[in-house]
C-alpha cells in the first residue's frame, strides 16, 4: 500500500543523526510545551498569543530542522513536507500576531479528548517507542513531525470558539500521511497521529459550524 523511498535502517538512521545533532533542543521544546500548557489557565489575549507563537515556531522547527536539513538526505518527498510544515507555521504565526485563537482549559468533552492527546505526545509516545524497540537516538523525539502534530491537534482541542478550517488541513494531512511509518516501518506510535487526526479534526469542524465567528481584537490607535 506504502512505497517508501528508504528503508527502516535509514529511517532511524535519521532521528539518530538528528537528535544528536540538535541536542538540547528536544528537551527546550518540550519545557516549551509544557509552559504553553500552563498558559491555559491564566487567562488573557497575551497567553492566546503566546500559545499561538509557540504552535509556529514548533511547526517551523520541524519544517526546517528536520524535515528540510536531515529528512531530505533520504527522502526527497522531504523538500515538500518541510515547506507545508512552514507554511503551518505561517498560519500559526498569522493567528498569534494578526488573527485571533482563544485558548482555556476547562471541563468538557473537548478538554479532556485535548488533554489524552497531549498526554501521548510528550508521555506515552516515547514510552511507546522504546518498548516497541526504538530507542534514543534513533527514535523520533518531541519536535519531530508526528509527536508535535498530535500535540498540535490536542492544544487545538482547548481552543474556545473557532478555529478556521484552514489551520486543520496541513495536519490533518499529516494525519494520513503518518500512516506510513506504521505499515512501512512498523512505527507503532504513529498509531495514534492517525486517531488524532481522524478525531479531532471533525471534532473541531462540528464546533466551527455551531460556534459563531470570532470577531479580531480592536487594535488601539
């Protein structure tokens, strides 16, 4: 069903060399995310913002720093993938300085669906992975593609009101695209990239159609 350009051996042969290479990144971008988590609470349009800006920079992280710098030396696919991971990026760069997302956690069906989402991003993926046999380095790390769209779609699934369809598309993409590692590569965890697409994208389009537009900030002059 799957032809993939490499084999499993290159493959982690990748994340090895990458996650080497970017040290400590992975463990900033995780402390990153996990204040970005704590922004949830305190409400305001500055940790809307803040949270918005983090999506982007992590988005343009993976676009660059792996997709376009390490991915591409064996997939040329990459050259693609990384330039719709900036684009995202883009998008989330437009929400947190033009455009608006509202962000708060609170006690509903949303939440606690976002929260399970989250919490195999940063915990059970790598758990996963290494009891599967993938261990660091070569085994992919938060940052990489799949762990942070999964995270993406959780912290989306805090969002109050709307959240334009056009930011779920390159994600949900994603989504589907995941599927390759698990029957290409036997990349058990990306299990859950593609249930986290395939739920929370009509999750968050069937409270768009019920949720009014959101009107942008009045900027002071």
């Amino acid at each position: 069903m799957f032809h993939l350009p490499f084999t499993a051996d290159q493959f982690f042969g990748v994340f090895a060399t990458y996650n080497e290479a970017v040290w400590p990144a992975q463990v900033v971008l995780t402390i990153a995310a996990a204040a970005a988590l704590v922004l949830l609470f305190p409400k305001g349009d500055r940790s809307d913002r803040v949270i918005a800006g983090f999506l982007a920079v992590l988005w343009a992280w993976t676009g660059i720093a792996y997709q376009l710098v390490y991915f591409t030396s064996i997939n040329p696919g990459a050259y693609l993938f990384g330039a719709l991971f900036v684009v995202q990026a883009a998008l989330f760069a437009w929400m947190a300085f033009v455009g608006r997302l509202s962000f708060a956690a609170r006690l509903d069906g949303y939440s606690v669906v976002g929260g399970v989402m989250i919490l195999y991003a940063l915990v059970v993926y790598p758990l996963l992975g290494r009891a599967t046999g993938h261990l660091y380095p070569g085994t992919p790390t938060f940052g990489a593609p799949c762990p942070s769209v999964i995270f993406t779609f959780g912290l989306l699934l805090f969002a109050r009101g709307r959240v334009p369809g056009w930011l779920l598309i390159i994600p949900a993409a994603w989504g589907v695209v995941g599927l390759s590692a698990v029957v290409g590569l036997g990349v058990l965890p990306d299990v859950g990239l593609f249930l986290s697409a395939l739920v929370a994208t009509p999750m968050l389009v069937v409270r768009n159609r019920r949720t009014a537009p959101v009107a942008p900030a009045a900027v002071a002059t």
